[in-house]
C-alpha cells in the first residue's frame, strides 16, 4: 500500500560528512570532522562560545568558504562541485549579517533591490517586489530613507527584507541580532519564525545567545570545532 504524501519526510537539504576546517597550514582547526543533516524547512540555530567554529560552519553552507576535507552537499549534489558559486548564492540562500551591511549611500528600496539585478526582474517587477517586503517586515515608512536614518532594529529588518528579494528557499543569519536590544531582538526573531513557518524556509541561524537560540526547532552545540549534542527543543 502505498504510503500517504502527507506523511512524507522532508528532504535533505544540507548534509555534511567528516567536515574540517584548517587555518595557518593546520595549526588552527575551526571544525574537526563534523557530520550533521538539515532537512528542508527546518529552523536550525547553531550555539556555541566565540571560536567553537558555528561561523566557520555557516560560511560552508553559504559557499563563503571551503572545507580543508571532508564533504558538504546541497540537495544532494557535493558543493565543492558547483561551478558557479555567485550564482548559488544569489538564487538559493538570504544572507542575514550582525553588521547589517546596508550601503550607505543607498536607500533602503534601493538596498533591497541590490540581489535582483541581474536575476530576471524587470524594473517594475522590483519596485513591486521592494514594497512587498517592505510591508512584512513593517518598513513601508522609511522606504525612501538612507540607513544612517534607520534604528538599528529597523536597519536588521531592511536586512532582512533584502536577504528575501531572490526568494531564496535557504536564510543563514550570523547573530542577526547581536547589534540589538532585547525589544528589538525579539522583533526580529518573531519576523524570522513568521517567515519561516509561512513560507517552509530553511533557516540556520548562528548565536551564542541561549534565548535566542530558544525560538529555533533544533538545536546544533558546538564547542572546539565539533557539534557535542543536537537536539530538538520544546
């Protein structure tokens, strides 16, 4: 009899395998031979003190860099093997920054426009798409307005908004709210978790902040470059 779809398990978006990472011809090890699975549309936070190698592992799955061994793969096709990481990055995965990143000069419509072009999107298909994330994450008053403008909890979420043009099945967020006060941190992560369970996004997201790591379904700990316990929170 064949099973019911309902039932189905998610499919594996990231796996890794033996993972390592060395820095000063090996004198650094950031990870040591990590293995994990993230299925489609789980919230992942990976925890951990400064230096137990979570950021060293968000930037492997974001293609930022590469492992010294072992393998990593993207729905099931070994990354060290795509040709174009530019264009993985720009199609499949949102950046999420503690710094922001936003252009300075630029304003917030035109920050977020910046993954678009290039990806298809007419001008009038930007702008429409610009307003529309605008409004989700409630900055629809300060479209016009440089960052220098924005509290900082307005500029993470204009971050947001632009990590979300490309509507990129995949967000990794690296402390997004490590520049933030707990009023507006907790804002963040209620747009995050809204998005997430809205749209099935895969989020993975970095802290060392146990409170906010709370809000995700999974839980990876690390310490000394190795994943020590993961587990599935309440």
């Amino acid at each position: 009899m064949p099973g019911n779809p309902s039932l189905a398990q998610p499919s594996v978006i990231f796996e890794a395998s033996g993972l390592t990472r060395e820095f000063d011809d090996g004198r650094v090890a950031a990870l040591q031979g990590v293995d994990f699975k993230i299925s489609e549309g789980e919230f992942v936070a990976v925890v951990g003190s400064s230096g137990s190698g979570k950021t060293t592992l968000l930037n492997m799955l974001g293609l930022l860099d590469s492992p010294s061994s072992g393998s990593l793969s993207y729905r099931g096709r070994d990354m060290a093997c795509l040709s174009d990481p530019a264009r993985y990055r720009g199609r499949e995965i949102g950046f999420i920054f503690q710094a922001f990143h936003l252009l300075p000069t630029f304003t917030v419509a035109e920050n977020v426009q910046i993954p678009m072009f290039g990806q298809g999107f007419s001008a009038a298909a930007r702008t429409a798409r610009t307003a529309e994330l605008l409004e989700s994450v409630g900055l629809s008053h300060r479209i016009n307005h440089l960052p220098v403008k924005l509290s900082g909890g307005e500029r993470q979420r204009a971050a947001i908004a632009r990590s979300l043009a490309n509507r990129p099945p995949v967000l990794l967020a690296d402390e997004p709210t490590g520049n933030l006060d707990s009023q507006n941190a907790a804002h963040v992560m209620e747009i995050l978790g809204q998005l997430q369970r809205e749209h099935g996004t895969t989020l993975v997201l970095v802290t060392h902040d146990h409170e906010i790591a709370a809000h995700a379904s999974r839980l990876l700990r690390m310490k000394d470059g190795r994943i020590v316990s993961d587990t599935s929170t309440p």
